[in-house]
C-alpha cells in the first residue's frame, strides 16, 4: 500500500456520549472562573438539562454571563458581544447549542482579547487583515447532529438579503480548546431539522470522500460516519427502531463530518449553499440535503465525459455500497445508484424544493457567479458554470 504525504489541521480534545455535558462544568472551572455562556434562543436553557448545567456551573465556582445567538450570527451581532465583554475578564467561552451558536462563540472566543470587528478578518469582504489572536480557550457544545462546527477552525457569518453574504472568519487559533458531545442533547430536535441536519453531516461526509484533498485518515474516518448515517438518519427522522441509538450515530456522523471537512474541504453542494444561504432565506441543511444527489449526477456526469479516470468514481460507488449495506462495490453502476439512493432519502426526508424559498430561474446566473469559493476548489471536478446551473435548476 502506498500512503500519499498528507497534513491535518489540529483539533479539539473531545468527549463524546450520554451525559458528557456533565463535563462540561469541570472542563470550563479547569480553564478560569469567569465564564461568558452562548446560547440558542431558548431551546437549551428551557430543557430539563438546563437546571442541573447550572447548578453545577456555581459548584464548581463558576460565574457567568449569558448572550442569546438567535439564527445565523451576523458580524454586527459578533462585534455587539465583543464590544460588550471586551475588557471584562472572560476567561472562558462556552458554547452550546446548533451551529450557528458554536459558530458565533468561535469568532467571539477569537476577538474578545483583541476587542477588534470580526470583518477586519472576514474572507472576501473584509479588511482581509491577518489575525493575530490571542484566543480566548473555549469550549463547543452542540445540540444538533449537522454542521460538525465544533471541529473546524472557521465560523460562517452571514447577511442575508440582497447584496448580502456569507463568510468564514477562519483561523487555525480558532479551533475549540474541547468539543463536549452529547447525543442527550438532541432530543428537542424536531423532525424537520434532523432531516434538514443530518443531510448537511451527510453531504459532508460524501464531499470529503470524494475531495480532492481526501487521505487515508479522513477515508478511515469518513467511512465509519457513512456507516452511522445509514443506521441512523432514517430511523430518527422516521421514530423507528431504537431512536436512541439512531441519535447517538448522527451524533457521531455530524462530529466526523466536521473532522473530515476540516482536513479536506467540500464540494460543490457548498460552494451553492453560501449564495443561496445568503440570497434566501433557506437554512443550510436544507439546502445540502434538497441539492446533494443532483450535485452527485451532475459530477458523476462529468467525470465520465470528461475524466472517466478519475478516482472519484471508484469512491462514489464505495460509498453507495456502504449506503446500501451492500458488500460488493459495483464500480460500473455504484455511482448512478448512489445518485438514486440519494434522491430516495431526499424524499422520505421531505426535504423542500428551492422555489419554496423564492429561488426562481431568473436567479441562477447570480447564484452561480457567488459560488467559485474554496468549496469548489476541492470538487472532484471543475464544473462548468452550465453544470453548477443545472444543479439548481433541477431542484427549483
């Protein structure tokens, strides 16, 4: 076997079952005393964990403030906290709840020392000036199965709107110091964002898999989390079988897709949900899920006209096999049969249609002239901007 020279990105130390946010008290007093707490809206703070979580914060001699991430964080919103407890003392940041909180407690933990705005160092539309830190250590928490945010180094900000974005604040600093993992936590998640959720892990895990910058590490890994989609999406969205387990597996799928993303970068179902995630109001897990299986055809398509050499192929159909639970890798068919196994998740997952966003035909052609960041750089294949058109068209 020859093992092609590789690097990887670092990571978090992570704790991962049933009840590990117990943890996280003692994680955060072994950090510092002065502690700045985000949330969601109310999800966390209303659920039974809550009392408990809090009681043990003052035990282990904790004090804190509380900030509310409600949706996907904006650079005002980012600058609003770190303005307010710049200069305060906070020695630590915690963060739980989906990825739009770990996200927003990623870029404060990076400016609250600093004090500095966030779009000083926003990619594409900032000041692109370098970060310089230092990081406030902090701690991720996520209580969705989807974005896998607690592993990556960069958090999304949006704009949403006409003219609007949405952009990494991205540092290798940035990495949480611990991502605390608990499967508990996503009891509250209502049928629509596991579907919606678990897609995005999901189309993660298959654009690693097939990226240009994929190694034996994140194959390893990858395959494992592909594994654990297959026993536990379906089930949980579907409440059947034992859906404590199915939730322990997106748990695991969501954490390894973050993992994977971070060593290897996306595809082109990524570069197509940062415009539309920004242009539209169409939550990101939604637009993996509703996009993923068009974007496989589309770059199973090209491939065979263009690159019928291309690994990429052999690495579509091995993971159709694993999908399918089959042991025979069907190289000759496996990546079309992926294409089908996909569209018949996306539809017992209920996944809406881009038009139910306001997307329409008229707003393709800007749509696809904002995708050519870093995610399509590591496709398989470069697509042509009539392949990235027919890829939304299908799914309007």
């Amino acid at each position: 076997m020859v093992v092609d020279a590789f690097e990887l990105a670092r990571l978090p130390s992570v704790s991962f079952g049933e009840g590990a946010l117990q943890r996280v008290p003692e994680i955060a007093a072994s950090i510092g005393a002065r502690m700045l707490l985000l949330t969601g809206a109310e999800s966390f703070r209303a659920s039974r964990h809550w009392p408990v979580f809090s009681s043990a914060l003052e035990q282990h001699g904790l004090t804190w403030d509380t900030c509310v991430v409600d949706g996907e964080p904006s650079p005002e919103r980012i600058d609003e906290i770190v303005a307010k407890f710049h200069g305060s003392g906070v020695e630590v940041v915690v963060g739980i709840g989906g990825g739009s909180v770990v996200d927003a407690a990623k870029a404060v933990a990076g400016l609250l020392i600093p004090g500095n705005s966030v779009r000083d160092h926003l990619e594409g539309v900032g000041k692109g000036e370098p970060y310089l830190g230092p990081v406030v250590p902090w701690v991720a928490v996520p209580t969705t199965a989807g974005t896998g945010s607690e592993a990556t180094k960069n958090a999304v900000l949006s704009v949403p709107g006409k003219g609007g974005f949405k952009r990494s604040f991205r540092d290798e600093a940035l990495v949480a110091r611990h991502a605390v993992i608990d499967p508990l936590l996503l009891e509250s998640c209502p049928p629509e964002l596991v579907a919606a959720d678990g897609m995005d892990a999901l189309t993660q895990l298959i654009e690693s898999f097939v990226s240009v910058r994929s190694n034996p590490f994140t194959d390893a890994l990858t395959t494992s989390a592909l594994v654990a989609a297959r026993h536990g999406l379906l089930p949980w969205y579907e409440d059947r079988d034992d859906v404590q387990a199915a939730r322990e597996r997106m748990a695991y799928a969501s954490w390894i897709s973050g993992v994977a993303l971070a060593q290897t970068g996306l595809g082109a179902v990524h570069g197509l949900a940062s415009p539309l995630g920004a242009f539209f109001p169409v939550p990101h897990g939604v637009v993996c899920g509703t996009l993923v299986a068009a974007a496989t055809q589309i770059n199973v398509a090209a491939m065979r006209d263009r690159q019928p050499d291309n690994p990429a192929l052999g690495r579509y159909a091995r993971m159709h096999a694993v999908l399918a639970g089959s042991d025979r890798v069907d190289t000759e068919e496996g990546p079309e049969e992926l294409v089908e196994l996909l569209r018949d998740w996306t539809h017992r997952l209920e996944l809406p249609r881009l038009g139910a966003f306001g997307v329409r035909g008229s707003d393709v052609d800007r749509v696809v002239e904002a995708s050519r960041g870093s995610s399509m750089r590591t496709n398989p294949v470069e697509l042509t901007d009539e392949e990235i058109a027919a890829i939304l068209r299908e799914r309007l």
